[in-house]
C-alpha cells in the first residue's frame, strides 16, 4: 500500500502541477516542491496523502469552529439537497433555511442588529458594505459621505474592494489598490510599533489617527470606519484596553457608520458570540462569515443594524446589489444546523470557562523561551511573537525567514501554525479537548527550540 500511496500521491502533485493556481501562494513554487494533497479529517487532525497525521490549530483558515466530521452538518446539507438544492425567482422570494437562519442571527447577535444580507464569502460581505454604506447615505441626502476609513495590515478580503478596505501592501501592490474613496490609517499594533509609550497610551494615539484622518478628509466626506475587532491575518493583534472605547467615541462624534468585521471573531472565537460583545462595541454593520458554518459549505453575510435596515426598507426601492449564491439554502441549512449545535451543546460557554483558559495558560508557559518576545491571546486566538532580542523587541534580521522555520519545524512534527512574517498564530478549533492542547503547546516548544 505504501507503494499505491506514494504513487497516488505523486499522481495528484503532477496533475496539480500542470492544472492548479493556487491562490494566495507562487504556483510554480508549488508545482517544482509538489503541493500537500490533503485528505481526511476527523475532531482536530488532518491527514494528508501519505497518511500523516497533523493536529490543525489553525481551524483551517479560522473556520472549521465545530472541527471536523460533524455528521450532523453533512445531513443537514444532505436532507436539503433533496429537498430544494437552490431556488431564487430573481430574488423575490425566500427558502426555509434562509428566514431560519436570518431569525436564529438575529437571536444571538447584539440586541440593536436583527438583519442579515447574505452572500458566499467574507469578502463578498465586505463588498456588500461597501455598497451598504454609500446606499445609506444617499437615502439620508448625504451623497458625498462616500469614503471609508479601514486601517493598514487590516484584512477584509481578496475581492477589489475587500482587499482595498484592507491594509494589505503586498496586495495592493497588485491590481493599483485600493480604489478611490477608501483611507486607511495605522493599526494598534503596540509590540510593534508602540515604541516607548505603555500600552494604554499607544492605543489612545493608535484611535486618534483616526479623528486626524476626518479632519483630513472633511467630515463631510467620510461614511464609515471598518475594522476587525482583533487584526486576524495581520497577527492577531489585540488592541490596547484604550483603543476600542476612543474609537467608539470619535464615530459617534462624526456620525460615521462603524462596520466590525466578524469574520474570524463571529460565532465564539473569543469566548463571546462576536468580538463586538468582548470588546462592548455597538457596530452597524457585521460582515460574518467563516464560523458561521463551521467552513463546512462558503456563507458570509452583512448583519444590518436596525437604524440602517429601517432607512433601507423605508426609503430605499431597489438595492442593485446581490449574488446568485446570496442566500444558498444548502449552505443555510449547514449554518443553522452550526448555530443550533453551538448553542445546544454550550460551546461558546465552554470555551469561556474552560477550554480558552486552558489554552491561554499553556501559551503562557512559552513566555520564558529565549525566541519568544510576547505571547497573547484572548479566546481561542493565540499569537507568539519571535524576537532575537527580548529587551527591546528587535526582530531577527530575513524579514520572517524565523517564522518560516518555526512554521515548518512545527509542520514537520505533524502541528499546522501560521507565520505572518515572525509572529506564529493559531485559531483551533472551538471544540479542542485539553489533552490536545498539551499536544499543541508541547509541539510548538519543540518547534520553537528547533528555530533557535
Ligand atoms: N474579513 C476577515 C476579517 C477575514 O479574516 C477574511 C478572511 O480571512 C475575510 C474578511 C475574507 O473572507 P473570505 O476569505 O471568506 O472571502
């Protein structure tokens, strides 16, 4: 078998080669080292063609929340496949799936949102804001209100404007991003760039950018902020106690629209319904998406505030606006089918008594190691910071070559963690049990001894 498995797997690489691009990644790279073929998964493991083993604290790409082989969520999406796979009518009707799951949102998001605008992708939700936010403040008489403020090394996205809202150099750089009417101001970031200011203090100068940006541009002119609650891709970055309430202040005093993008924070990854709960902010707009199925099937949304929807159904008439697969009734039974087990078995509890603590304490365990500058997490988020000197936080010289090593080494030992430049993250699934987490820690160490 071992034979069959080896040829089998060169057979896929080979056909990869010739036939895949793959996104977010140098196709001809992949191609000469042959990509991963992964097969199977089961709780928190992945196994890949060879038949290794690998424990996935990275929740696929922060999604698989429920982890894998829910047998409950592939029925779901069985029994509504037999039932009505899709169905539309131009937009002017509605499936069971979808009102249900528009109802159970309503239930456990923050008590002023009780609308959702479905679409395929977190990107596609932040493209739908896009749309939102201007469509609003052309209801209120207000046209030019057209720019959004987003942040540098934020993510929203990959689609034009997902990944324009975003702070992503090395994607605008490709494509002449952002598109006109999006500003970014800096991200507060206080490892790396608060300097010699104490956290608090960083944070409040971090949220003030963002008053200097308005002013900038006119208050006349600016629609809308949008930010993560904690930057995910950008190295899930914590914002200092100070930061979220300055913000806060500075939207409401310019009247601007708040988005809270959820996609990794919705549907309890930090231990709260959404980060908006953890950090008490009052969005009007929720991009979701991710957790919201558990990654078993591709569904985002836009969760509306009622001050926002109630100026949509009152003065809009059409929104020109919507996807084919905005609303899929598969993938709305699988979401809700997801909700109904997170609340049934008390995840989101679970992981804010238990399993987060648990996991928070053992990361802080790898404080001590000579590589590591800074561990935080919050939730089931966690990120390590490699530095060559601890004092002043100085960074190895190769720009993440250390992260890559330390990412591999952890590979190599069977552990999946993600590098952005020298700064490891995971995000494991909701579900993980506390043995796996020793397995997790104890694995990262070795990886971590490895790098040094
Ligand atoms: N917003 C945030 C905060 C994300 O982390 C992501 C993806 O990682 C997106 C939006 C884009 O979601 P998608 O990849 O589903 O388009």
């Amino acid at each position: 078998t071992d034979v069959l498995t080896q040829s089998q797997t060169q057979s896929w690489q080979q056909d990869d080669a010739e036939h895949h691009l793959h996104p977010f990644g140098d196709s001809g790279a992949i191609a000469r080292e042959g990509a991963r073929i992964m097969t199977r998964a089961k709780g928190v493991h992945i196994w890949d063609s060879t038949g290794k083993v690998y424990l996935d604290a990275f929740a696929g790409l922060w999604c698989v929340n429920l982890g894998y082989g829910r047998e409950e969520l592939v029925e779901a999406a069985a029994r509504q496949m037999r039932e009505l796979p899709y169905y539309n009518l131009f937009f002017k009707t509605a499936t069971p799936p979808v009102v249900e799951l528009a109802k159970a949102l309503a239930e456990v998001a923050p008590s002023h949102i009780n609308h959702t605008f479905f679409v395929g992708s977190g990107s596609e939700a932040n493209d739908t804001v896009l749309r939102m936010v201007r469509r609003y403040w052309d209801l209120k008489g207000k046209p030019s209100r057209k720019t959004i403020i987003g942040r540098e090394n934020g993510y929203h996205g990959s689609t034009v404007a997902g990944a324009s809202l975003g702070g992503m150099k090395p994607m605008h750089a490709q494509g002449d991003l952002p598109i006109p009417g999006v500003a970014h101001i800096r991200q507060p970031y206080w490892f790396g760039e608060g300097g010699d200011m104490d956290p608090d203090e960083f944070g409040l100068v971090a949220a003030r950018a963002l008053e200097d940006k308005i002013l900038e541009l006119g208050p006349e002119n600016v629609g809308a902020f949008i930010a993560e609650p904690i930057q995910g891709a950008g190295g899930i970055i914590i914002p200092p106690d100070t930061y979220w309430p300055e913000i806060q202040r500075i939207v409401h005093e310019y009247d601007l629209l708040l988005v809270v993008d959820e996609v990794i924070c919705g549907f309890g990854r930090t231990g709260e319904w959404f980060g908006s709960d953890t950090f008490h902010l009052t969005p009007d707009f929720m991009p979701i998406a991710k957790g919201l199925s558990s990654g078993y099937l591709p569904i985002g949304g836009v969760m509306v505030a009622d001050r926002v929807a109630e100026v949509f159904k009152a003065e809009g008439d059409d929104f020109n606006h919507g996807f084919t697969y905005s609303g899929h009734p598969v993938c709305a039974a699988v979401a809700l089918e997801n909700l109904r087990i997170l609340r049934s078995e008390r995840i989101i509890e679970t992981v804010k008594t238990t399993t987060a603590p648990y996991l928070q304490s053992q990361l802080n365990t790898l404080a001590d190691h000579p590589l590591v500058g800074e561990v935080r997490g919050i939730g089931m988020l966690g990120a390590i910071e490699l530095v060559e000197d601890k004092a002043s936080r100085r960074r190895y010289a190769g720009n993440g070559r250390a992260g890559t090593l330390c990412r591999d080494f952890a590979l190599e030992q069977g552990l999946i963690l993600r590098a952005t430049g020298d700064t490891m993250l995971m995000s494991p699934p909701l579900v993980i049990a506390p043995e796996e987490i020793d397995e997790l820690v104890t694995k990262t160490r070795h990886a971590l001894d490895l790098t040094l």
